[in-house]
C-alpha cells in the first residue's frame, strides 16, 4: 500500500475513510499508471500505423480489379437486349474500365507512357515487359492503349489467375490467356497486340530493387513471334519496384514456390511514387535468328530500358520525389 494510503487510514471520520477506500480502489485497479499505459498505445500505434498501411494496399489493388468484375456484370445484365444485335458488346465498357484505370494512374502515379507511337495503329506486335510484384503499370498500359489507340492488347497471364473465383469475365473480356503457344500465335496472325512477361510469376515474386531480369532459358515467346513473323517491343516502367515489393526474396517463401508452385508471397507497398513506362524500339522479324537468338537479343533491349532510365538500386524516396520532377521530352 502506498505511503498516501497510509496516512490516509491514520485519519478519522467518515471522509476520511472514504478517500482511503477510492484510493485503496485505485491502486487496486492500476488506475494510477492508466497515462502510462495510453502512451504505450500511442507508441504501439505510431510504430505499426505505416506497417499496416502498405500491407493494406495491395489489397485495395485487388478490391478495385473485383470492383472492375462487379461493373462487367452489371454492364452485361443492362445490356443483355443489346448483345442479340451487337458484336461488339463490350468496347463500352472497356473504354470505361479503361478511363477509370487511367484515371487512377494519373492521379496516384503521375503516370506517363513514352513511345507510345512505336504500338501500330493496325497489326500485331508482340510486346514484352519487366513484370513488377503487381503488374499495376501493365494495365495502366492497357488503358492508356485502348483509350488512345482505340485497340484492345490482348495479354498473357499465369495459369493460378484463372484460378481466383468471379476472374474468369474479366479475362475474357480483356481477352487474357493462359499461353499455350499456339493461342498466342493464333491471336497474333488475327491481327491483334500480344502482352507477355518472360519472368512471369517468378520475376514478381524474387526480383527486388535491384531489378534482375529472372527469364532464365525462356524462349517460347520469341518462338511465338517467329511463327507469327511479328516484330517484339521491348517495354519497361521506371519504379515499378518501388510501387509495390514483394516478400518473395525470403528463404521460405522462395521454397514454397519451387516446391508447391504457390505464388503467395507476401506483398507490400501502394506508394504514390512516379510511374513512367518506356516503350523501346521494335525488334524487327528476321528469319535467320533462331528463338534462343532472338530471345537474348530482346532481353538485351530489355535490360537497356532497364539500364538507361531506372536507378539501381531502387528508391522508394527518390521516387517520390520525382512526382515533383519534370523529365525533358525524349528522354
């Protein structure tokens, strides 16, 4: 018992003795150290806050994409009068899932696409990308495609994303596949844009900072391009890392992948930073080069995007700051 409490029962009447119980009371229930506990809290709070906060973004990432497959749905109902007569039912809303995305782009990365005249305006062009922990600049990309081209880039994609429930209209709609070669050479000689990512899956997962190129001995998207006598363009997005990182280089979730093939490496990030996607110049078709030729030679221009327009390593800090930074034009 405190020396308070003390002196306070050596005291006489009724009072007294009550100011001796609440005191008695508070000690008992640690009332006394109530403020040392609330600043504990605050502490608690100002430690974890951030570290909440950019493992909660991606998953607003993933809210936005099923808002997406919310819209389509109710887009199709609307208009189920409308798909006897129509073949082209849904240009309307992917011009408007693709305004949305643009927007977001724009207002939360700066974002910006540099050689975009390098996509033609007719034919195909098989385009292949540095794939990020969330591939967030490749559909900015398609947006900004479909909206200033007026053409739909049809994309390859990882087995398990055809996988996730309520999916399936989304990628039909943005005519994604799953990249059986002959369905990307079909897509090709139709006429239309191919999306691929060499490093696919593994590259979200295990690439970081210092921005590896991990295609390994992949080839068959050069073979693709051979049998379709298509030329490829390179792309890659400055920042991309520093948007969001993944988990993936931790020992355990590097076996998990190797061992299971689940790709449920956790990932962090949604920082605002400065987003600029460069197209580089095309490859063109030639048939003296075989797909190991041609593979290496297209990861080359790859790595040159990489090279001439990314710092190395990475920046979260100094990529924000470029949201307040004006590059020349041409650069």
């Amino acid at each position: 018992m405190s020396s308070e409490n003390e002196s306070c029962w050596s005291g006489n009447g009724s009072v007294g003795t009550l100011t001796c119980l609440l005191l008695a009371w508070e000690d008992w229930v640690g009332l006394s150290n109530l403020e040392d506990y609330l600043s504990f809290l605050d502490y608690l709070l100002w430690v974890f806050t951030p570290l909440v906060i950019v493992f909660i973004l991606p998953f607003l990432i993933v809210i936005l994409l099923y808002l997406s497959i919310l819209f389509l749905h109710v887009y199709k109902r609307k208009n189920q009068l409308r798909e006897a007569y129509s073949n082209n039912l849904w240009d309307g809303a992917r011009k408007t899932l693709a305004t949305l995305w643009d927007g977001h782009g724009a207002i939360w990365h700066g974002y910006e696409v540099h050689g975009l005249e390098k996509i033609p305006d007719k034919g195909p062009a098989l385009i292949v990308y540095y794939h990020g922990a969330i591939p967030i600049d490749y559909y900015y990309f398609l947006a900004r495609v479909i909206i200033q081209k007026g053409r739909t880039c049809h994309s390859v994609a990882d087995h398990f994303l055809f996988k996730v429930p309520g999916f399936k209209l989304l990628l039909e709609v943005f005519s994604v596949i799953h990249g059986p070669q002959e369905e990307c050479v079909k897509a090709l000689l139709s006429g239309h844009l191919l999306g691929i990512s060499p490093g696919g899956v593994r590259e979200a997962l295990f690439s970081d900072e210092t921005y590896p190129l991990l295609w390994g001995k992949r080839k068959g998207f050069a073979q693709v391009a051979i049998d379709s006598k298509v030329p490829i363009i390179p792309m890659f997005t400055q920042n991309v890392r520093e948007g969001f990182r993944s988990l993936g280089t931790l020992k355990f979730f590097r076996w998990l992948y190797e061992r299971f093939r689940l790709p449920i490496a956790p990932v962090y990030g949604g920082f605002p930073v400065k987003f600029r996607t460069y197209l580089g110049d095309p490859v063109p078709y030639d048939p003296k080069l075989t797909a190991a030729e041609l593979a290496e030679k297209v990861q080359a221009a790859v790595q040159g995007l990489i090279d001439r327009h990314q710092k190395v390593p990475g920046s979260i800090l100094w990529a924000l700051l470029e949201r307040f930074h004006t590059r020349p034009k041409g650069e």
